[in-house]
C-alpha cells in the first residue's frame, strides 16, 4: 500500500516550486491564484528571494505547503495514494492533497494559521531544540523536571530524536540535563517559537474559528493526524485535531508506524527536500521510500 507524506517548516529552500511554475501550467495557474489569496508575490520570494525573508513563519508556511500541494496535484494519476499523513503545518497539505479542503481554503487557512503563530512566538520569546540519541521516555522526563518553566515534547521525529519546545530558559536548562544524561546532541534550532507548545495558546483561538469558518469533506482516503497518529476520515474529527495540534506534540513515530502497521510498504514524500522520507527509514528500514518528482 502506498502512502504519501507532507513535510513541515524547515524544508524550505530558495528557488523551490520554481521549475513546477516555469513547465506546468496548471501549476503556474495555481501559483499565481495563491499570490491573490495572499495580498504579495510570495512566488517571488520562493523562487530567488532572501533567505531571512523565506524564514519568517508567515512565508514559510504558506510556501512550503504550496509547494507540496502543487507538486501533488502536478503528478496527476501517479498521486494515488492508499493513506497519507503530514509533518505539523503538512498536515493542511496532506488534507488539501486528499481533498478534505479546496485548494483557495488551503492557501487561507495555512496563512492565517502562520500569521496567527507568529504572533504568538512575539507575545512569548520562546524556542525548541532537538534532542538526539537518549530515548523518548527520558527526554520526557527530563522535560517534566524542569521547574517554573515550559518545557514539553513537540515532535517525536524518529527513535532517538525527539525536538522539544519551550520558554528560553527552559530549553536552555533542559539542554544541559540531557546532555549530563548522555544526549549524543541537544542543539537548539533556529526557529522563531515554541511550536507544538502550551506557549502556542493563544493562535490556538484564532486557528479555531478559521477552521470553523471553512469546509472540510471527507478525504479520499484516511489521513493519519499529528495527535491522534491513527487513521481520520471524518470531516469533525479531523478539523478538532487540526486545531489541538497546535498545542499538541507531533506523533510522527507513531503515525509512521501505525501507517506501516496498516499496510503501508512505500512512503512518498511530496514537497521540498527529504526530510521526511530520511525520518521514516530511521522508523523501519524495511519500507520503500521515494522522494516525488515529475
């Protein structure tokens, strides 16, 4: 069975999507209707922009879900996908792929959920920082024992690494505790917030009520969501975990191996680089991995 899946912020590169806009005239279209949706020319920036700029959760976002939605929709009947699943923010595109929402909501839904986490990342200075080489369950309790800080699990990426999100402080005191415990690395990452963290609050409220606002249809077939990790279908179910998922860790462990658990012995990933393909081959060496392309 084959499954498809999304990559998350941290993806992105300069000039990603831009041979998809320059050979494909259905992607050029969709492109461009997207710079409408937004108010700028965020194919601009994509395609031979400034790095600092592409970095900003408001571009990142939106960019990198474009370019995964119009790379899925660009490989007509070779996207057949039995299942799919995404990273974080890939989820939307992994629903827009499947059909669950319009590809116009997509683009809407995705910018209002950037610009509504940026502001949140400037209400609380915060940051992550992954943690590589000790297991899930120690790096959950040395999080735990972090005292007047926030300092939680955000994404449990593959055995051995896990990415954890908090207040400054917090990160910095959880670094040191895990790597006294043996952590082969405890780096932290060059992102604007605490993603997947109770510090996420208040975009959570404003992401509610877009979602509310929007259309979601079953999908073609079952999405496996960040927070549940097993198989979705139904439009309520799907549109409450979208917004849990804010605050929420990313089980993306989990969902990969409830994917293969179900079936699935060949992961696509669609959208820019191979972060993903490389996370599911650390979960089981046993699946086919493939990286999308025309």
């Amino acid at each position: 069975m084959k499954a498809f899946v999304f990559p998350g912020q941290g993806a992105q590169f300069i000039g990603m999507g831009k041979d998809l806009y320059e050979n494909i005239p259905l992607a050029k279209d969709l492109f461009e209707k997207a710079n409408d949706i937004l108010g700028f020319r965020i194919t601009d920036v994509m395609f031979a922009g400034d790095e600092s700029e592409l970095k900003q959760t408001k571009v990142t976002q939106p960019a990198v879900f474009l370019h995964s939605v119009i790379l899925a929709k660009s490989l007509g009947e070779k996207f057949a996908p039995d299942m799919v699943a995404g990273h974080s923010l890939g989820e939307f595109s992994a629903l827009v792929a499947a059909g669950a929402i319009d590809f116009a909501d997509g683009v809407s839904l995705v910018s209002k959920r950037a610009l509504a986490m940026q502001k949140a990342c400037e209400m609380n200075p915060s940051t992550m920082a992954a943690i590589i080489g000790l297991p899930d369950d120690k790096v959950e309790e040395i999080c735990a024992s972090v005292q007047g800080e926030v300092v939680v699990p955000a994404n449990y990426n593959c055995p051995g690494q896990l990415v954890i999100s908090g207040t400054m402080a917090g990160i910095d005191k959880a670094c040191e505790l895990a790597t006294a415990a043996g952590a082969r690395r405890a780096l932290k990452l060059s992102v604007s917030g605490a993603f997947h963290s109770p510090l996420m609050e208040p975009a959570k409220v404003e992401l509610a009520a877009a979602i509310e606002a929007t259309s979601f249809r079953a999908p073609i077939c079952p999405v496996y969501q960040n927070v549940s990790t097993v198989a979705e279908t139904d439009p309520e179910t799907i549109k409450a975990n979208l917004v849990k998922q804010l605050t929420s860790p990313v089980k993306w462990t989990q969902s990969v191996q409830n994917m293969i658990a179900a079936g699935a012995d060949s992961f696509t990933e669609v959208g820019p680089g191979s972060v993903l393909v490389g996370l599911v081959r650390k979960i089981d060496k046993g699946v086919e991995t493939i990286s999308a392309a025309l």
